[in-house]
C-alpha cells in the first residue's frame, strides 16, 4: 500500500499551491487529490467546503494509485497542519521517513489574503479586512472548535502567528527532514528556490523556468451558485461531495474549466498604510522570534526594509 513520504503543510496564502502543482506535473511525484486532505487537523475545526476523508480508509485511498517504483515522493499538501497542534506530531511518527516543507510569508499579508479567501469561500461575512482585524480579540475568545466544530478560519491573527508554530515544528520534526521556504527568496528568485527544493526531496532538475501564479487573489462570479457546490443544503451535501470528488480524481482539466467559469480574478486591495503599520505591529514579536529561529533576517515583514 502506497502512503505519504511528504507533507506541505502550511501556511496558506504563501504559494503552496503553486509549489504542489509544480510537483504534481512532474512523472516522478504523486499528489492526493484534493491537495488539502486535512485528515490529521481535526483540532482546527472543519470547513463546510473542504473535501475531508472521513476514515483512515478513505485517507489512505487517495494514494493507493501512486507507484512507489515511478513516484519517488508521495505527498499531500494541508495548509492547516502547521498551525494544527496534533497535526504534524501525528504525521511524524505515523510515517518516520516522510519530510515536511512549510513555506512562510510576511504575516500581514497572510492575515489580509486570508479574509479575502475566507469572503470567496463565504465563511466571512464582513466586508472590511479592518473592522475583521479590530474583531479578533472577540473571535479568538469565542472559538472553541472541541465544543462545536466550527474552523478556525476566521482568526488571522492566530494563523499568521508563525513563531510558535514553527518552533513546534521544529521540536517534532528532526533537521534532516524538514526545510523552511520563506515566500519573498521564491517570488525573487524562483528557480534557484525551486532547485533546493528539488534537492531537500532528492529529486533531479526537471528544468522548469515556469513559475507562474497558481491561485491568484479571486472571487465568485456566481456567489450563489458557488456557495451552493461548496456549502450544500444539509440533504445534498453527500451527492455534492461525491461529486465533487469525482471530478476532481477523474478530470482535472474539466475542473480548471469549472473554476474559471465560476470565478473570476480580483485584485487583492492595497492594505492602507495606517492599518499595515497597525497589522505589522502586532506580528512584530513573532517576527522577532521567527528571525532567531531561523537564523535569517526579516526586516521587510517588520516595516523595516523594503
């Protein structure tokens, strides 16, 4: 039985969708279907929209057509696992030779692409980054997803507080087997990046120069019928998901065409300086402690550089 031997987990809105496309393309890597299982970050709370394996079965199921003899690395790629307090200690020890890549990027950027996907995906009602920003404290007070399953999708500050989840990376998953990608070397340089990662996963040199965007800022261009396939009426929720599976084991290309029916691209709007400087303040600490973590310099996510 063929099972994961790589795990992209995190963090969202920091390009790892286009880093497992890019290994999906390749003849040697195997990615589940859907990308993001999150079969192992129960503890976050469920997404009505997400595609989640309900038993270890059915988890499993979503690599038994990788060929370990073809597909040197089996992966998924959850974004909710590294801040996900169970998520990557289960992962670890259920499967010791797996490796871990996170990719981070500066927080208040995080936190303000994070409520515009929340909008798209319907969760988040309010309009206004800002007055989601000044509801935080609420929210995080509120939150209890052991009482009543709601996700923590909702809490940005929370999710782009990347040092503590980093340092409980770090205490779970030894060197060798883990690798930290910071979002501004790949968008500057994203071949010399891409090349690194190809060596953490000891895989040869596919010669891409591509890297295009994957899953660009965007927004419902039916918000009806788009919260309708994501979110179902309670009675149609399982014929919905069965098919929404479906579709996307069988026919990738026809559910590339469905999303660029139903969506449309919308630029992300400019954070004022004001709020950014209010957002990058309350991140400042965590960058303080993320940049001795990892031993390298974040000025620029500190409002300090460029």
């Amino acid at each position: 039985m063929s099972t994961p031997n790589f795990f992209l987990i995190g963090a969202p809105k920091c390009g790892t969708t286009a880093i497992a496309e890019y290994l999906a393309e390749r003849e040697d890597v195997f990615f589940s279907k859907p990308k993001e299982p999150l079969f192992w970050c129960s503890d976050l709370g469920i997404e009505p929209h997400a595609l989640r394996p309900e038993t270890q079965a059915e988890y499993d199921a979503l690599f038994a057509a990788a060929d370990p003899a073809r597909h040197r690395i089996i992966g998924e790629g959850t974004t909710s696992y590294l801040r996900s307090a169970q998520a990557v200690s289960t992962c670890a020890s259920r499967y010791p030779e797996a490796k871990f890549v996170a990719i981070l990027r500066n927080p208040a950027d995080v936190a303000h692409a994070f409520h515009m996907e929340q909008l798209y995906t319907g969760l988040e009602t309010e309009q206004d980054f800002a007055a989601a920003w000044q509801d935080q404290p609420r929210r995080e007070a509120e939150w209890d997803a052991a009482k009543d399953g709601r996700p923590d999708s909702l809490l940005y500050r929370r999710i782009a507080a990347f040092s503590p989840q980093i340092e409980r990376f770090f205490e779970l998953v030894p060197a060798p087997r883990r690798k930290v990608i910071i979002y501004d070397d790949f968008r500057d340089d994203p071949r010399a990046v891409w090349l690194d990662l190809l060596s953490f996963l000891g895989l040869p040199d596919d010669g891409r120069t591509d890297f295009s965007p994957r899953n660009a800022a965007h927004a419902q261009r039916f918000p009806r019928l788009s919260h309708f396939l994501l979110a179902p009426p309670g009675p149609l929720a399982p014929a919905v998901r069965t098919l929404r599976l479906a579709l996307l084991a069988r026919d990738s290309k026809l559910v590339a065409a469905l999303k660029g029916f139903l969506n449309v691209k919308r630029p992300r709007p400019r954070l004022d300086d004001a709020l950014r400087a209010e957002v990058t303040a309350w991140f400042r600490p965590g960058v303080e402690r993320l940049e001795t973590l990892l031993q390298r310099d974040l000025s620029a996510w500190k409002g300090e550089g460029g």
